[in-house]
C-alpha cells in the first residue's frame, strides 16, 4: 500500500536527483563535443564517428537525452524516471556491443579501453536502482 501513497522524500533526495540532472546535462555536453557539433575534436574521435554509422549516432543521442530526461524526471518525482533510466542503460548497451564488436576496441585500446564503459554502465545502473528505490517508498509516482 505505501508504493500508492505519494511519501514526502528526505531531504538528500533532492541532492541525488540534481547530481543525476548534472550527470545528464555533462553526458549530453559530451555527446555535442564528440559528435563535432561544438567544436572540432581531436582527431581519432573524429575518425570514429566520421566512420560511425548514422544509427549509432541516433543511438547515442537518445541514449544521452534519456539519462538528461531521467535526471529531470527525478527532480519533478515523476515514476517516468525508472523508464528513462531503463531506456538509457539499454541504448548503452548497444553502444558498447557495437564498440566491442564493429570496432574491436579491445584488440585496440587493451581492456583499459574498457573503463568508461564499465564506469558508465555502473553510473547507469546506480541511476536504475534508485529510481526503483524512489518509487517503491512512494518518493516518486
């Protein structure tokens, strides 16, 4: 019954949901950094996503306005937010799977290439799990 009863959150709620705002906004600053919409980047980026499909690019960028959209979607206590954070850690994962195969990033960075994503999936999924937490204490709805 308290999953249907709209709780009051505790004061560190807020502070949560604006970091995940600012994470969003930063990870879509990056996407219009890399994706040469800003500014001219560094060469091999530029390598990349020249040579990057048009549908990686789609998925990229939906995959940073979900976690920006997620963030925001905290910060009004909206349970839209679990769906966006699903839908970012998912568009993420073909982000990866696309890296580790198309691409062979292993076979070219070493497993070093491999900390971003690994730190992005966990950001991700931290995300996931406290709008789950959110929502299951009525915090959200």
């Amino acid at each position: 019954m308290a999953a249907y009863i709209r709780q009051r959150p505790p004061r560190w709620f807020s502070t949560i949901a604006s970091v995940a705002t600012l994470w969003g906004a930063v990870v879509c600053l990056a996407f219009l950094l890399y994706s040469g919409v800003a500014i001219d980047t560094a060469i091999a980026s530029r390598m990349f996503f020249d040579s990057a499909p048009g549908w990686y690019m789609a998925v990229y960028a939906a995959a940073v306005a979900s976690t920006l959209m997620g963030g925001v979607a905290l910060m009004t206590r909206s349970v839209l937010a679990k769906a966006l954070f699903i839908a970012s850690l998912g568009l993420l994962a073909i982000q990866i799977t696309y890296g580790l195969i198309d691409t062979h990033m292993v076979a070219a960075q070493g497993w070093s290439g491999m900390l971003l994503p690994t730190f992005l999936v966990a950001v991700a999924g931290a995300e996931l799990w406290f709008a789950e937490y959110s929502r299951r204490r009525g915090w959200i709805r």
